[in-house]
C-alpha cells in the first residue's frame, strides 16, 4: 500500500468540500480532497448564494465567473406559489426581503446558480492554485494522534493507499461517515420530513411564456412541493416528500411515477419528461455538539443540517470552510497556536444552532403554521447572512462594550470585533476601492489618517510576531493612503481620525481601537492582540 502525506486531508468534494480545498489553496496551504463520485455534482440542489457567499467568492477570485455563469438567471427574482405553472398564483415575494438595493452594504449581488454549474467553477479555480482533488476516490478510514490524522483512501480501481495529514476536513454531508466514526452526536429537532429531488429535462416555454420563478410552490390534487426551473427552459427539478410511516419509500418513484409528478406540477399532460436523476434527503434541523474533535474538523452538513428553507444550508458551509482556512493556514506555517483552529468550533457553532433554527422558523413561516412569537423570531436574510457577531473566538472584544447579540442588522454594526468589516468605497489614486477587496490573504490594519504612527507600530508588532501585516490610512483628503471621499469611513468602522481597527484575514474584525493611543504604547497594543487573536 503506498503512503503519501499532505497537510490538510478533506473528506467530501461538494460545494463545502471544493470550497475548503479553494479557500485553503488560496492560502497556499496543500490539501487534498476525496469525493467517491467521479465529478462534481450533476444535481442543481442548492440554487442561491447570498451576497456575502459572493464576496467570498469574490475574494478568491470566483464571483465573476460565478457572475456570468448566472447571468441567464437575473429574471427569476421571484419566489411564487401556484396551483401548477399554468395555474393561479397565490402569492409572489421578492428573493430578498428589501429588495435587491444592497448597494450600501456590499459591491456583491444575490447569485442564483445551481450547483451543478457553481462546483464545476470551484474545481476550476481550486485546482489553478494548486489543490490536489481526487473524485473517484474514497475515505475508507482514519486514525488520530497528537501530531495529525492516518487515513486510508480507496479509488474506483479498488486501490487502497494511506495519507498522512496534519488535519482532517469532514465535508462529507449529513451523514458523516467522520461524524459517526468519532461518536459525535447531534442536537436539534431531528429529522422533519423525507424528501426526494427529481432533476428531469422538460420544455417549460410551452407554459411559462416571459414568466420566471426562482423557486415554485406547488399544490394541487396530484402533487404537492418545490419547482424550479433553468434558464434555458429545458431542465428543472421537482422536489416532493415522502413518509415511510405511511409505508412510502423512495422505490415508489420509478421513472413513471417521477414524469407524472412533473407533468402535474408543470401543469400540462402534453410536456415530454425525461427523468435525469433522484437525489433522496432529509429535512432536518440538527448540530453536531462538536466542530472540533482533536485534528479532525466538521464543516458544511457535517456540522449542521439546516432546513433548507430559506436557503442557509450551502451559504453556512460555504462560510464555515472560509473560517477555517485562514486559521489552518496559519497554525500548519507556525505563526499560530492550535488554539486558532479551536476558535473556529467557538465562532462556527453559535452560527450553525442559530441559522438551522432559522431554517425551521422560515419553514414555519411559509406553510403558515409560525405563531406569532415564531414570526418575531424569524430575522430577515441580511441579518442572518451579513449581521453575525461572533460571541467568543479569535478577536479581542472590547472592554466595557458588553456582548452583541448574535445577529444584527448589518446597518447597525460598526465594525465591532467579532463582526464583518462593513463595506465602504475608498479611492486609491483616483480609482475606486471597495474596503472588502483589501482583505482576504493576511491581516489588515486600517488606521485613520491622523495616526500615521500606527504603521511604524504595525511593523514592529509584525516583526516581532513574524506576522505579514498591511498598513493603509485612510482620511478625506487621501494624502498618502487611501482616500475617503465620502467621509464615510471612520463612523462605518466606530473610530475617530487616530483610531485604527485590525482585521483578520476572513474580513472580520479581530480588534479596534476607537481612539488615539500614546505612539509608545501603539505597538504593545497591536502585539497583544495578535497574540490573543493568534492563540501565541
């Protein structure tokens, strides 16, 4: 059996798998992924990207494409329930609450992409910068120690070779076969209801003439769930529910039975189906007690299976391996403590409790069942996606401020640690420059622009801890940093013209300080932070 070793191990190669090998590459961290499925998914499963997956994606050089890729998409922007195709609409929403005018919290914009044209992108990009994906080859079993993770990987020959990594990436969906193995159990509510995806090929010209759904409630006596359609107008995918109590079971759709569900729900007896694929899940509101279990990390489904009601599930997973990265990067290169990579169980989890029970309060709110305390419960997409605050993990919270709640509106944070850096268009030499296309790679001070000493802190603090760490100033009238023409800034980001505020490679903010500092004092402060954000 041969024996190869690298530093990141991940198990699973669907979007949260293909996003941790892109995110770690981006990082220059070499990984390498197992997917027993010879490619990428051939199902459109998760169709829609909030604004803050696509700055990810932006940051790693994905969004334009994902972009493009999309572009045959930008007329489905509304989400309807109907008889059938060619019935009755009984009501009609738009995507995001609010509407699409973002334009104050971000450059990004909603992404409605299947994931069967999204992964192809991400496999793209994650193996130009070098990660290694194996599909067709299988986790068949793994050991840990103090100093990392034994596998044994299987290919579609049979083949059997062991890998040596430092750490081992969980990605492999709701049923973990890594979860299951190291006996971490889940809470929530269980499992909901049993559904199954129907991907069939169709001619929805016929019926939907220039109408355009992003997501179709059906119900009628044939068929009750989910419709959505492509682009071109000749794929879609049909999703029903089950119950095995019943005696119901997934043999029950046959090819027969599948054409006849879809011809109900597209509401016409005369459209040819051909059944492409079934893809049989569970909806289910459940979180692993651990996303950390020694050298072995959970992410995506793994961690958290999140009713896919208002579409958290691939958005959460996707920002789960992007934590993650950054803080492996760092721990595998010796700039950090182990201690950074246990602040992603501390950071990830809150989120994945508080975003699968919004799953479920969406749920409740669509079929109409929410009480009225459900309904106050329920927060608007923005806010579950963009207004996070981290309670506890790799950032110095500030003295006397007392906790944030976990979710915020996005409009009403400044830059607090624990939180997303806000989104603010600078100028640098007269071109515009968005605040979120400086993050990404290492850590980012950004300091007013009448503290021009933070810069010769920032260097010693660097030097001392070995830190890559970028310096900008940012002031109204520019000078030799960036420029604020807006004079927007320093109330985005909470500070005066001498404050300065640290943030972490992932574009949240690690630590602030609000106000001047004593020169002699500013590199002390900036080292203590790093140390406290690096777990050193």
């Amino acid at each position: 059996m041969s024996t190869s070793s690298t530093r990141v191990l991940i198990a699973g190669g669907s979007l949260v798998g293909l996003s941790t090998a892109l995110f770690l590459a981006h990082h220059n961290v070499p990984c390498l992924m197992v997917e027993r499925h010879p490619s990428t998914s051939i199902h459109p499963r998760a169709v829609g990207y909030y604004p803050r997956t696509a700055e990810l994606l932006r940051t790693v050089g994905v969004e334009e494409a994902a972009k493009a890729a999309a572009a045959g998409f930008e007329k489905h922007k509304t989400r309807a329930g109907v008889v059938s195709l060619a019935g009755e609409v009984l009501f009609s929403k738009e995507e995001l609450e609010g509407g699409d005018d973002l334009s104050d919290l971000t450059a990004s914009k909603l992404l409605l992409l299947p994931q069967d044209r999204l992964e192809p992108l991400l496999r793209a990009r994650a193996e130009k910068l070098g990660a290694d994906l194996r599909f067709g080859t299988q986790l068949i079993s793994f050991t840990q120690d103090d100093d990392g993770v034994t596998a044994v990987v299987k290919d579609t020959d049979g083949v059997e070779s062991t890998v040596r990594a430092d750490y081992l990436v969980a990605a492999d969906g709701p049923r973990s076969t890594v979860r299951e193995a190291l006996g971490i159990r889940r809470e929530g509510r269980g499992v909901l209801s049993r559904h199954v995806s129907i991907a069939f090929g169709a001619d929805f010209g016929a019926v939907l003439g220039d109408r355009r759904y992003s997501v179709v409630h059906v119900k009628n006596d044939t068929v009750t769930g989910i419709l959505v359609h492509d682009d071109t107008l000749t794929e879609g995918t049909l999703i029903v529910g089950y119950d095995p109590d019943k005696g119901e079971s997934l043999e029950d759709f046959d090819d027969a039975r599948c054409a006849e569900l879809v011809r109900a729900a597209i509401g016409s007896d005369t459209v040819e189906v051909t059944v492409r694929s079934r893809f049989p899940w569970d909806m289910a509101e459940l979180v692993a007690e651990r996303f950390v279990a020694g050298r072995v990390l959970l992410a995506g489904d793994a961690a958290h299976q999140i009713p896919p009601t208002g579409g958290y599930g691939a958005n959460t997973g996707i920002a789960d391996a992007f934590n993650l990265a950054w803080k492996l990067a760092l721990v595998l290169d010796g700039t950090a403590g182990t201690g950074l990579v246990d602040s992603y169980e501390q950071e990830r989890r809150p989120v994945g409790l508080y975003t699968a029970r919004q799953g479920s309060l969406q749920l409740a709110l669509r079929s109409g069942t929410a009480t009225e305390e459900q309904q106050a419960a329920t927060d608007d997409a923005m806010t579950v996606t963009m207004g996070q605050a981290y309670p506890a993990g790799a950032f110095v919270a500030e003295d006397g401020a007392g906790a944030l709640p976990l979710t915020s509106d996005p409009r009403a944070l400044s830059a607090e640690p624990g939180t997303r850096a806000p989104y603010v268009v600078l100028e640098q030499d007269g071109a515009p420059l968005a605040t979120l296309d400086l993050f990404g790679s290492g850590f980012v001070l950004l300091a007013g622009g009448a503290g021009r000493s933070w810069a010769r802190a920032a260097r010693a603090a660097g030097a001392e801890l070995g830190v890559a760490l970028t310096v900008h100033h940012v002031s109204v009238d520019g000078g030799e940093g960036l420029t604020d023409p807006e004079g927007r800034w320093a109330d985005a980001y909470g500070v005066s013209s001498d404050g300065a505020v640290l943030v972490r490679p992932d574009g949240i903010v690690a630590w602030r300080s609000r106000g001047a500092l004593p020169a002699a004092a500013q590199a002390g402060a900036l080292t203590s932070a790093l140390r406290r954000v690096l777990a050193r």
